[in-house]
C-alpha cells in the first residue's frame, strides 16, 4: 500500500495535537475515515480534512508536509514504522515514542524525544528546549533510543536522561546533561554554562571544553578509554563518523559531587 501523505493546507494561527496520527493509530483506515477524523485546532475540533489535504491510505509509512512550527506531538507513543515530517515539527515530537523512526526535514520545537524508550529520532535542522529530557511531573527523561540532531539545540538538553544515545552535532545551551541519571550525550559543538550540573550518572562526551561546570566536579585528567574506540564505531553513516579519527584520550571529570557523583564529563584532546 502506497505511503500516507497528510499536507497542511493553509498557514494556522493555534497550534493542532497530532498524537492520533501514527501507524498504529490510523491502521486500517481509508483516506475518507482519515478526513472525518476529528482534531483539535486549539480549543475547537475540526474535520482533519478541513486541516489537512489526504493522498493515500494508512500504511506503516506517514509523510507530513508542512512549515508549521504549531504541529505538535507528532510520532507520541509511536510503536512502529516511519513518519518523515518534511518542513518543521512543533513541539514534544516523538514523545514517548518506543519503536520506529521518525525524521524531521526542519527544525523541531521543545522537548523533542521526551521520555521515548526505543526509536530512531532524526532532526535535520535546530531543537528547543528539553531535547530528550522528561515530561513535566516525571522524574526520568528519555529512557532508550536514539536521538541524531544535526543542528543545534536548546537549553537543558539530555536532562534527566535515564537511558539511550543523545547526539548533538550543533551547539547545545546552558545545563546540557542536567540531572542525567544514565546513558549517553555526545556534542561536537560548543555547550554553554553549568554542563552537568546535578549529574548522578552517565556520560557527557564534548569535542571542547563547556563554557562552565559545576564547582563540584573533579578534574580527574587524561585517560585513554577503550569504550571510545567502540562507541564511535557505532556512528558510521552519521556525522558523527569522524569521531573515530580522534582516538580514545580525553581529559575527564567526575561529579557531579554534591550528587551521586558517578557522572563523567570526556572532552577529546
């Protein structure tokens, strides 16, 4: 069956929930069950066909054409397949998502990646806020997968990450890797202020210096650390892939000490 293909008809003005719209959520639908669906345009529902132009039935594989920054929760809870937005994506894109890929052609808005556990999330342009950090109310962010942003994000990315691969190849703003409690963060370029800070554990792994972390990390120095050859490994076919070329030494901190201070912040030499 021919991809799904949803395009949003005219500019909006409030931002449209798109969660209903996954694979699993649309399995066994025609174009015409889609169009009658109900959507909330801000605080009124409307006909998704009123909102959007329908081509084809539902399959595994849903493209969303749209330069939209108010479509927002596209790909939450996804347990499968593919959904390309090409064009921006709102906000909590892939949130809570557990299987699949999704990938963005634009820019996302915040807390992209919230509290998935499986997945591939793939950002082409820039990330708001809270990329792959947790829901408001919890107390674990993304828990599994893979995130790849290609440009930059914003503040606190990676907060209270609990588990899964977070790769940044822009700048990431202030509080990168704030309250992680596990898993990976990687940033190839500048991190601003209070890096790490309340860091339990985890891995912080920078190409240079943050602009700062906390006082209450410990400069442990240089160490050659076997695990680097086999993670960059692991990032052929992304712009990660050149991480490999610069070895396994990295000057390296523990804390954050006033936590559980099993964290560590790597910064290549």
């Amino acid at each position: 069956m021919s991809a799904l293909t949803l395009r949003l008809r005219e500019r909006i003005s409030q931002r449209i929930d798109m969660s209903p719209f996954t694979p699993q959520g649309l399995a066994g639908k025609s174009a015409n069950d889609i169009a009658r669906m109900s959507i909330w345009l801000g605080n009124r529902p409307l006909a998704c066909g009123e909102l959007f132009a329908i081509d084809g039935g539902a399959s595994d594989r849903l493209y969303i054409q749209s330069d939209s920054d108010r479509l927002d929760s596209i790909g939450a809870n996804l347990k499968g397949g593919s959904i390309h937005v090409e064009g921006s994506a709102g906000a909590y894109l892939g949130c809570g998502m557990r299987d699949g890929v999704i990938r963005v052609s634009g820019n996302a808005g915040l807390g992209a990646g919230c509290a998935m556990s499986g997945g591939r999330l793939i950002i082409d342009g820039n990330a708001g806020d809270f990329l792959g950090g947790a829901i408001t109310g919890e107390r674990q962010g993304m828990r599994g997968g893979t995130i790849l942003l290609k440009g930059n994000a914003g503040d606190r990315a990676g907060d209270l990450l609990r588990r899964g691969t977070l790769l940044i190849a822009g700048d990431c703003g202030d509080y990168c890797a704030s309250r992680m409690v596990a898993g990976t963060l990687v940033v190839l370029g500048q991190t601003g202020a209070q890096s790490g800070l309340a860091m339990r554990r985890g891995s912080l792994i920078l190409t240079r210096e943050p602009a700062s972390m906390p006082a209450t990390f410990n400069d442990n120095g240089t160490h050659a650390l076997n695990f680097l050859t086999l993670l960059t490994q692991s990032f052929e076919d992304t712009a990660f892939s050149a991480l490999k070329e610069r070895g396994k030494r990295v000057r390296r901190w523990l804390g954050d000490l006033s936590c559980d201070g099993k964290g560590e912040i790597l910064v290549w030499e």
